[in-house]
C-alpha cells in the first residue's frame, strides 16, 4: 500500500484538475469570490458565482474535486430527490446521463444492477437521476463543471495559524501553507473543518449541545446506543476478569456525563471505502506496516460473543464496486479516533491531521486484513470476506485509497439562527430557506464505554424524517451579525449536532454552496454585507436559478 499523497498535491495524474486550470501567478491572485474547498458543494458554490459573472478563485487542498462524493460516497444519502435543484440537480442528472450509454458498463450490465439504492431509484427515468455512481465518474463530473464555468483552481492549504488577513470585520485576504496569499471581496467556507471560522473571528461549536439548550432530544450524550451496537458480554479489560490489567485501548471507564449532557466528544471518522470482488480490477489488501493486533482485540471479542457478519457495507455502485461504510457494533468507523484530551480533528494541524488520516486507512485497511486472514477469525467468516479488494481503477495517484477522510462533523458555526432538530422536523418553519434537506437525523458512535461489564457503543442515532423535506435557513450559512460580514459557510453552518446529523448531507452541500455563490455574488453587486443581503432577491435568484426551496 503507497503511502497517502492526498496532503502533498506535488503530482497529479492527466485526468486532475490542474490539467486544465493551471497554477496562478501572483498577479492572478485576486478574484470576486474566493472559495476555500474543494468538495462538492465548493464546486457547487464556484460554478454559480462564474455563471453570475463573477471573477472566482476555488482553492483546492486535494489536488481533486469532489469531496467525499467523489471519495467513495457513491451511494447517495438524498433523503428525498425532491429537493434537488439547479447545480445539484445537474450532477445527478449528468451521472443518470452517463450510465444511460452501453460503454460506461465494462465489468456488469445495467440490467443486473440492482433498481433500489438508497430509498430511492438507482437510476428514475422518471426525473432522470441517478442515486449511485463510480468515484471517479463523479470527479469527471465536477472537473467539467469547473472547466466550463471558468473557475480558476489554486492548490494549497490555508495556513491554520495565520491564514485569514481582516480589515475591521472583513477578511481582505487568506494565506496559504507557504505564504501565497489571496484577496478576495467575499469568500465562502467549505472546507469540512470549518478552517476559516476561528481565524475571522466567527463563533462556532465543536461536540455535542446539552438537550437543553434548545429543547431537543437527540443531542448531547445518548447512553447504549440502540443500533449499531456491540453483541453483549464483551469483557472490557486487556486480560478478560482482570481490571488490574487496565481497560482495552479505546474504552472509556464511563459516559462522561449524563444522558442528555453536553460534550466536546465527535461522532465517528471513515473512510468509504471502494471495493471489488472482479479479479481483472482487484488489487488483494496486504496486511499494514503498522498492523498492531490488539487494535482489533473487540473485533476478536465481538465474533466471540457471537457475531458473524456486519463487519462493513457493501451497497453496490456500478461496475461490481462497493461503497463500503461502516455497519454494526465492530466496522469501519475508529470510534473515538478523532479526538483526545484538549484536541480533536478540527483543531490539528494539516500534518497532525495527515498522521491520523493514515491511522484510519491502516485500522480499514487491517480490519479487512484481520477478517481475511487472522487465525482468530473462523474460517467461515475469512470465507465470506476473502473475495474482496481494492478497486484497481479507482484513485489510482493514492494507491487506489479514497483522497478524503469521511469528516462527518467538525466545527460548527454558531450563527443569530442555529438549525434545530425542531427544524429539520417541521416544527419550526424557517422563514428565509435557501435550501432543504430531508435526510435521516444521523450521527455515528462517540465513544466505546464499560456499560454493566461489559464493552457498549454510545452516540448512535438515526431518527426518519419520512423523507419530509425541511428548509435551511439563509442565517445559518452566515455569521452572526456583527461578526464577519463577507464570509458564507455552507456546510460547517449554523446548527446543533442533531440538526447537523441531517443537513451535512452531500446533496445538501451542493444545494447550500450553490446557494452561498449566489448571495455572495449579491453581496458585491449591492455594496453590502453578507448578513445583509435581501432574502427576496436572493429567494428570486436561487428559483430562477432551479433551487427548491419548498
């Protein structure tokens, strides 16, 4: 297994951005709008401040465009199509188009490609979208999106410490890794960090909201989770009966709190992984260099006590490759791996966060390893896993691993409008939508705990919403008011947890950052700042625009 390249964007194959954008000089460091982030709903965000004739800068710290959607996210958690519109809409549509054409099926056939994804059609003549789709046709998808509109790239990351320039509470430019700087006269967030928050000054939020706060009743601790969950009798000492022999890595002693208790604590890291079982794509998982095998002593555990599969998804994408994500009590997720005494991802640096990056690909990689190989594992279980590998043809500069980590929650703006879970249930309305969502309350496990003597996950939820769409408030994706005045964030926006669980959704990125361009784009034509900028003009362009907003 090559090492990670995605931090280090010194070589990028024909197929990459910078194919065709090319690096900016100095002199080109200027521009209208300037995004920072380079997934989807950065793309989303650039794309529509180019077709409203605005000079725009994206800044990419990959090297490729897409985000998770274009790292193994193929199996789109929509919610409800119903929301999709203008730039989002056209993403799905161009995948629908693609797999529509006999040649873009070269190891399956469309007819045997199961007709059901994600609660929704794979591919609905009805609407003509597809729901599912090969990482890489994704990529290509934005890339053309970027070349058409014109969007200049620069690659770089920002600078974590000094890396926003203000002038009173405007940022008049961002410094890159390196010291390239960029001016901009409005800039858009959408980095799944949240990097440029706590550098301009703007509120935010990182953990879990007490219940209280906002009268909820999904937030902050949980207790035993009720799903994806630990099979019972799993001893949680190094030696089994022994406490003197001190907890297994990763188990806390107790919850830390109370149920319905505020916490700094995040909600579970992966990767999506892209598998195969098709020997001519199949590159076989070697066991890592780092492979440590008390790292997997629940998993040992776990098959023990019982169970014999579930150890990671397979929901199919074309091609016979998997979006393999995290299922089960013992999965892909390094539960309480993204964070630790007075640190967590967000609040790392480039390097640190590179360094734990890689210690989630070696824990996938090992798990798969471990399930495949290790004696401890029945033969029956090394069986129904032996067949699969990694996707020869997939992120083929990162040694066929996917370029993103999967970030599901980071900080969290804390704007004069905070998206509830009474929101995203319809409880509330929200006056000045720029958007929906209607995707499942989810958030993955927190932290393993002992729980009665015995080894318990918390922090899981998954509550429906019926696919009921819900509108995102335009305040959410801006600061407060009298913080800085020409920032947008459509992602790390302005809601609790629970909310967040829903909105952070791919296909709502894409939605927001469409939505964010626009009102930067009216932000300058109307001299003001981003907090404000008029709702009904803004309403008025998004829906001519194709956004659905209800």
């Amino acid at each position: 297994m090559k090492p990670l390249t995605h931090f280090y964007l010194a070589l990028f194959t024909a197929g990459s951005l910078l194919a065709f954008s090319g690096i900016l000089s100095a002199a080109d460091r200027k521009a209208d709008v300037v995004v920072y982030g380079d997934a989807s709903g950065g793309v989303t965000a650039a794309v529509q401040a180019a077709r409203m004739g605005k000079s725009v800068i994206l800044v990419s710290q990959y090297g490729h465009l897409g985000g998770m959607t274009s790292s193994g996210l193929g199996w789109s958690d929509i919610g409800n199509d119903a929301i999709l519109g203008g730039l989002s809409r056209d993403f799905y549509h161009k995948a629908y188009l693609h797999y529509q054409k006999d040649n873009s099926w070269n190891l399956e056939k469309i007819d045997t490609f199961p007709k059901m994804a994600q609660g929704t059609l794979a591919f609905n003549p009805e609407n003509q979208l597809a729901s599912v789709f090969e990482p890489k046709i994704a990529e290509d998808i934005f890339d053309a999106m970027i070349k058409e509109a014109g969007v200049k790239i620069i690659k770089g990351r920002l600078d974590l410490k000094k890396g926003v320039m203000m002038k009173e509470k405007r940022i008049s430019k961002i410094v890159l890794e390196g010291g390239d700087s960029i001016e901009g006269n409005m800039f858009i967030d959408a980095s799944y960090e949240g990097d440029l928050l706590p550098l301009a000054g703007v509120s935010f939020m990182i953990g879990r909201e007490a219940n209280a706060e906002f009268g909820e009743t999904g937030n902050g601790i949980e207790g035993v989770a009720k799903k994806n969950q630990l099979p019972n009798g799993i001893d949680p000492y190094r030696v089994k009966g022994d406490p003197n022999s001190g907890l297994i890595a990763g188990v806390n002693p107790d919850m830390g709190g109370n149920k319905g208790d505020a916490d700094d604590k995040l909600q579970a890291y992966c990767y999506r992984m892209v598998l195969t079982d098709i020997s001519e794509n199949r590159i076989m998982i070697e066991k890592p260099k780092s492979y440590d095998e008390t790292d997997f002593e629940i998993l040992f555990r776990a098959i023990e006590a019982g169970q014999k599969n579930g150890f990671f998804k397979t929901t199919m994408v074309p091609n016979r490759k998997s979006d393999s994500n995290n299922t089960g009590g013992i999965s892909c997720d390094l539960i309480g791996g993204n964070y630790g005494k007075d640190w967590n991802w967000a609040t790392l640096s480039h390097a640190e966060r590179e360094v734990l990056a890689a210690k989630h690909r070696d824990y996938q990689l090992g798990l798969v390893w471990t399930l495949q190989n290790h004696p401890r594992v029945p033969e029956s279980i090394r069986t129904a896993h032996a067949r699969w590998g990694l996707a020869k043809d997939e992120f083929p500069d990162n040694g066929h691993w996917p370029y993103n980590i999967y970030v599901r929650e980071a900080r969290r703006m804390k704007s004069d409008l905070v998206m509830t879970e009474a929101h995203c249930k319809n409880k509330i309305a929200v006056e000045d939508p720029v958007g929906m969502g209607a995707y499942t309350l989810d958030s993955h496990n927190t932290q393993r705990f002992v729980h009665e003597g015995s080894v318990k996950n918390e922090g899981d939820i998954q509550v429906s919403l019926g696919g009921k769409p819900y509108g995102i408030s335009y305040r959410s994706i801006v600061p407060k008011v009298g913080e800085c005045e020409n920032l947008l964030v459509p992602w790390a926006l302005s809601s609790t947890h629970i909310a967040f669980g829903s909105i952070r959704m791919e296909p709502v990125f894409m939605v927001l950052g469409q939505s964010a361009g626009t009102a930067a784009c009216l932000a300058i034509d109307g001299l003001t700042s981003v907090q404000k900028v008029s709702y009904e003009k803004l309403r008025a362009r998004l829906i001519a625009d194709g956004q659905k907003l209800k």
